[in-house]
C-alpha cells in the first residue's frame, strides 16, 4: 500500500538556517541533514517532536498554526483547551478569569480536552479486556510517539490502542452537544484545539487511523497565551470575576497531561510511564529485544514532564507540573466533600462516545525499508555493512550525516558519497587519489559555498 506523506508542523526557513547541524545531531529519529549549508527534512523519518525547535539558535525551524482571526469563520468557535494551559499562569489568575477572557477573545464555547477523560479511561480498560493476548499496550495519548512506533519500531504498532485521544473525543462530545442544543450544522461550528507541542498540529492536519480530524484547526498555545495575558495586565486590578459554578474537571482529568497521568488510573498489574523522547526510544529498544518482559501497558510521553514539557508552553515545564498539581488538589478536595465537576455531564452521552471510539488500523510506516523487493533490501543491507565497516564511527557530522551509520544508509539509497567523510577524504589525499581542490568541492556541497569561501578566507 502506497504510503500518504506525513504532514509537518515544524518547518525550515532556508534564508535563516546557518547550518549549525544543531538539529542534525539531536533529532531522535536522524531526520534532518545538512546540504549546501542548510538543514534538509527526511519527511518520511520525522515525528514532529520539536527537539530541533528547541535547539536551533537563528530559529529558522518554527512552526506552522492556523491564523487566530480563522475562529471569526464559524458563528459558534470553541477552544478546547489542555489543562496545562492554565498550568502557565500565576497561581492568583484564576481558571474563571481565564475563562471570561477567552470569550472576550472572540470563543464562544471553552472546553478542556481532558473532559473526556472517564470516558477515554473505561474505553482503554475495555480495549483492554477484550484483547488479552495483546501486550503490552500502549498509550496513543501522545501523537509524537504514535508516529515513532510508526516508523522506529514498526513491529509494535499492533500494540497501540486503537482509540481516539482525548483531544477527538471531547471534540466529538462538543460538536453533537451543540448541534442538538442549538440546532446548527457542523460546518457552523468550528472547534480550535490550542496544543502545546508541533505533534499534535500534525495529528489534527494528518490523522492516524482516520480520514479526517473532528477539529476544524489549531492554535499554538504560546501565541494564545499572550493574547490572554496581554488582557489581563490591560485589565489590571479592577477586574470582577464571573466565578464558573463548578469545578470543570475532576482531578484525574486534570492531572492526565501529566506524567503517570494515565498510568494511575489504569488497572493494569505491570506498567511504566516513560517522558522524553531519547528515554521511550532506549526503553523501546529493550521491549522489542525482549529484554523487558511482563509488561502489560505503557504510557509514553515524548515531551520531559509531559506536555508541560511541550515546546509551545511559555513557563518552566517543572512549574507548570506544580500549579496543575496544586488545581487538582483543590478539586479533589471539593470531590470528597460531595461535589461533582462540570465533566460528568460527559456521561449523558457515554454511550454515543464508547460507539464511536475506534479509530482504523495503524499502519508501520518504518524508515528501515530499503526496498519493497526483500532480496533487493537484503543486498542493501549487506552493503550498508560493508560501508559502515569503512566508515571511521566518529559521528562528526561534518558529512552532513548525524551518524556514520546514518551516512553509510544514505550512500546505499543514493544521497552520499562516501567522499562525503572527511577521513576518506585525507586518507585519498594522503595517497593521492585526491587533491585538496576536491576535497573543498565536496565540502561545498554540504556545507555550502559561501561558508567554505569564509573559512578558507579566516585561514
């Protein structure tokens, strides 16, 4: 089957990149490289995790969002929104008042994503029983991660759990909600997720299991803060807040986004939580060479903390934690006392959302296909081997490559030399079977004219 291309949030402005292999070097799944001075997208290996974002010091990487003004297309605009949205404010601005202001924004409905969490919880442990032989299983909360199991470990896709993710739910749950209370259409209604991180642009732009997402767009979550809090300091102390009647969610729900999050609501007898992605890819390793057994589910979480963590949240991801932390112990405080939060009402409609839970099949997409011809992959394979034996394994980089791994897999796919190395590069000069004007022409290549002709003019 014929392979769709991944949609990218992260994007590479050319005029600004100074190709300082920055990126090259940290990226998870070795999908960027440098040519003619400039980094160059693998699309095909990316998951959008944001490590290059984070890194690049020009940033000439940034990320792509739907324009603010697009809520004004739709007569009803819903913002559905994460809880560690809340989480970057100070503790004396309160979720009421945050509230308030997005609807002097211009929303006319404000959600927060984890209100399908119950739901979203009794669907996983229902999956779950029904598929015994299936183990471990493992979370899709985390798109970014959906998409390394994808292409880095194709062979545990049949271990992800085919189910929305809260984000689609809550969404299913506000679109019906408002059609049947307002009888409008759904192309009147637009919901606008506001993500903390690039992944989760990419799975409402280009959905894993499904045609087409239920939210209409997205919004990066650091712009939408400093329009709130651009109104707040406008608002100074003379603001009167419309306190909301109960608490919105409970204090599961809000501490979902959060590292151990679904862990700690799961029955599962053997399961780990696992944030970062450098961490889930060596924990994943070990799960697939089955040197971790009895492993029955795994919430993996490709941001440090979780999606406080996410390259788009605007304080300190251990801050956030806390002040998320600090929401759900007051909650859970006027939940012992008998009080019921606003996400129960999800219930009502329990049973329409457990109907339409599934998602379709989640295909392996793996970068390690050399070929669909398996004797045509195996030479390849083979003669990978022989260029990595050739290959110093320094992992330099000066080949543009991150790795000599990485080079010798690209000369065998035809996008290297393997006079792209630096120490073939003198060792044929020390013989000479290459002059220094050839050197310099590779090096060109790579690395660009206008930089060669500035460090040959330093020298």
């Amino acid at each position: 089957m014929e392979k769709t291309p991944f949609f990218h949030a992260l994007k590479i402005d050319e005029d600004s990149c100074i190709g300082c292999s920055h990126c090259m070097k940290i990226c998870p799944t070795e999908a960027l490289r440098v040519r003619d001075g400039k980094a160059v997208l693998i699309p095909d290996r990316c998951v959008d995790c944001g490590n290059c974002f984070k890194v690049c010091p020009t940033r000439a990487i940034y990320i792509e969002q739907d324009d603010f003004e697009d809520i004004f297309n739709y007569p009803v605009r819903v913002a559905l929104l994460p809880a560690v949205f809340f989480g970057q404010f100070p503790n004396d601005i309160t979720v009421s008042r945050i509230y308030g202001i997005l609807k002097e924004l211009g929303f006319t409905h404000v959600i927060e994503t984890e209100s399908s969490i119950p739901i979203y919880t009794a669907a996983k442990k229902k999956y779950a029983a029904e598929n015994p032989d299936i183990r471990p299983l493992i979370s899709t909360f985390c798109p970014a991660i959906v998409r390394l199991i994808q292409v880095k470990f194709p062979g545990l896709t049949e271990n992800l759990i085919p189910l929305r993710a809260p984000i689609d739910i809550t969404a299913m749950y506000i679109r019906r909600k408002i059609k049947e209370d307002m009888a409008l259409k759904d192309d009147q209604i637009g919901i606008f997720y506001i993500t903390p991180c690039a992944a989760k642009i990419a799975a409402v732009k280009n959905p894993v299991g499904e045609e087409k997402s239920l939210v209409d767009g997205v919004i990066n979550m650091d712009s939408l803060y400093n329009r709130v809090y651009h109104e707040i300091k406008k608002q100074g102390k003379a603001y009167k807040e419309v306190k909301l009647p109960v608490s919105q969610l409970s204090a599961d729900g809000v501490l979902t986004s959060l590292t151990n999050g679904e862990r700690r609501l799961s029955d599962a007898q053997h399961s780990y939580s696992i944030d970062e992605i450098h961490n889930v890819i060596e924990f994943l390793e070990k799960v697939e060479n089955e040197e971790i057994e009895d492993v029955d589910f795994l919430e993996l979480r490709a941001c440090d903390q979780s999606c406080p963590g996410g390259i788009l949240t605007c304080d300190n991801r251990f801050l956030i934690c806390e002040r998320v932390f600090g929401r759900a112990r007051k909650i859970a405080d006027r939940e012992r006392k008998g009080e019921q939060t606003k996400d129960h009402e999800l219930g009502e409609e329990r049973n329409y959302l457990m109907r339409n839970m599934k998602v379709g099949e989640i295909h392996p997409r793996s970068m390690l296909v050399l070929d669909d011809n398996i004797a045509v992959a195996l030479e390849k394979m083979k003669k990978i081997d022989e260029y990595r034996a050739r290959l110093p394994q320094t992992d330099c980089g000066i080949c543009g490559a991150p790795t000599c791994d990485a080079l010798a897999r690209d000369i065998v796919c035809d996008n290297a030399e393997l006079t792209d190395c630096v120490f073939i590069q003198r060792n044929l000069e020390a013989r000479g079977n290459m002059d220094v004007h050839e050197s310099l022409q590779i090096m060109e290549v790579i690395w660009g004219k206008a930089k060669m002709n500035d460090y040959v003019k330093k020298k």
